[in-house]
C-alpha cells in the first residue's frame, strides 16, 4: 500500500510540475503578445502624430505674406498649385468666410447656360429692353462674350431665368458652390430695378474665397460631366491676358461698402494655378473695385508664383 502510495505520489508531482510549466508557458507566451501588441499600437501612434505634425507643416508652410501687394487694403487671396496639390493663403480665416460672389458668378451662370441650352455660343445674344441703364455698354444688344466683358447684370438675369431654379441648383451641387442658396431667386433689391438682382448680389448665395478656387478647379479639371465644347466656350470668354508665365483667365466682381473679387487661373504648359482674391474694406470704398483686385492678383502671380 505504501508502495501504491509512493507511485501515485510521485504521478501527482509530475502532473503538478507538468501543469506548472505549461502555465509558465502560457504566461510567457502571453507576454510576449502583449509586448507585441503594445509594440505595434506604439507604431500606430507615432505614424499618427507624424501624420499629424505634416498635416499642421504643410498648412503652416502655406501660410504667405501678401501684404506688400494689397497696400494696406484690407483683404486676403487663396492660390491652389494643382501641380503641387498645395494652397497658399494670405489671411487664411478670410479666405474661408462666404460672402457674396457678386459678379463673379457671372461665371456660373454662363457655364449653366451652355449646359443648358440657353446659350449656343459666346456669340448667343438675350434680348435688349431699350431700358436706358448707367452703364453705356449694356444698352444694346449683347453677346455672351460681350455681356460678360462689360459684367451685363440684365443678360445674366435673363439666362439665369431661362435655365430656371431646379438646373441652377443643380450645377451649383456638382461644383459645390459655396452655400448653394438660391432661396431669393430674385434678390434682395441691391438696386432699383428687377433685372439688375438675383441671389448672387447680395444675397442668399455665398461663398468662400477657398470655395471659389475649389469649384474652379471642379469645373476645368477631369472629374466634371459638362460638356467639353462649352468649357471651352466659357474659358475663351475668360482670357483676360498673357503673363510671364502664362495665359490669365478670370472674373471681377465689384459690390458696395468697399467689396470687391478677383477669380479664376492662370494655365502654365502644363497645369493650372486658380486664384480668388477679395477685398472688403469700407474706409477705403472708393480704391475698391474688381479692377482692382484683378491688378493685385496680376501681381501675385507674376512675383510670388
């Protein structure tokens, strides 16, 4: 019996021992998934933080002084480089807030024409009311490329009228347009006569300077459905000049209290570099214009790019 004993003592110890390895081995093997576990999450969150840290270097390195160039005009400008896929901002808190696009959406509303079937050509003409306006230019009939030259409020009314709401609206959600707001279609009564309102004067619609160089970007680059006869129609009615390192395209806009815009791109051999300029400044209202905006982007672009 005690013989019986001995043997089945001497089992248990080796099952005891047996079960004592095998929790250190479990114990061991555990450790060191831990270990890597904790390894790994230590990676995923340094490639975190260097994510991070070039994210904030790139913003801050696209942080530019313009100043020289404004003159002590109040305002900011925002440059996209699609060659770098980088922007430059000059005030970049003002190049984020929507204001009114004024008559720069002139070239929205020309683009939705010709998507539309309202306008042929640069050469389409709307139809003159014999209405005797202040500006010389518009009381006659006028072409497209005529209309958008003299910034003609009265032609614009009218396309904007013959496209209707829905395929405004509709253009303005492809390009993502600001607020997309066309909710006083007729306008706010900026001026006393119908035709020369709509919701892009001082009104419902807004956007950013940002905005305005996204949705450029949208409409003459390779992600868009419009048809590709008409971009080409809406960029010859654009072409402003030749600069030093290529063709300028663009939009002014002027409106009151001191408010002014500059937009579109200038198309170097082989890609494009869009730009919006805006100017708010009410104590010096009278230097203000789309005029002079498009001069201080001129500026910009034949020094700083």
């Amino acid at each position: 019996m005690k013989k019986v004993k001995g043997i089945a003592l001497l089992l248990l110890s080796v099952m005891i021992a047996g079960c004592s390895n095998t929790k250190r081995e479990q114990q061991e093997e555990n450790s060191v998934a831990i270990e890597q576990q904790t390894e790994e999450a230590n990676q995923n969150i340094q490639g975190a933080e260097i994510v991070e840290e070039n994210e904030i270097s790139v913003v801050t390195d696209n942080i530019v002084d313009y100043s020289k160039y404004f003159q002590g005009i109040r305002g900011c400008a925002v440059i996209y480089d699609e060659s770098l896929d980088a922007y430059f901002f000059y005030d970049k808190e003002k190049c984020e807030k929507e204001v009114s696009p004024l008559s720069t959406f002139k070239i929205v509303s020309a683009l939705a024409g010709l998507e539309n079937n309202v306008l042929e050509s640069q050469t389409s003409t709307m139809e003159y009311r014999g209405v005797k306006y202040p500006i010389d230019a518009w009381n006659s009939n006028l072409t497209l490329k005529e209309a958008f030259e003299a910034s003609c409020v009265w032609y614009f009314r009218q396309v904007v009228d013959r496209v209707g709401r829905e395929d405004i609206r509709d253009v303005l959600k492809e390009i993502q347009y600001g607020n997309c707001d066309i909710s006083e279609w007729n306008g706010s009564g900026t001026n006393s006569l119908p035709e020369l309102n709509g919701f892009w004067l001082e009104s419902s619609l807004k956007i950013s300077p940002k905005q305005q160089v996204d949705s450029l970007n949208y409409i003459f680059g390779s992600d868009n459905s419009f048809n590709a006869d008409n971009l080409e129609e809406l960029k010859s009615i654009m072409y402003i000049t030749e600069l030093d390192q290529g063709c300028l395209y663009g939009k002014t806009g002027s409106g009151t209290d001191g408010k002014a815009w500059f937009v579109g791109f200038m198309e170097e051999p082989d890609h494009k570099i869009y730009f919006a300029i805006y100017l708010d400044d009410m104590q010096n209202q009278e230097a203000i214009s789309g005029n002079k905006a498009k001069e201080i982007a001129i500026s910009i672009l034949n020094n700083e790019v």
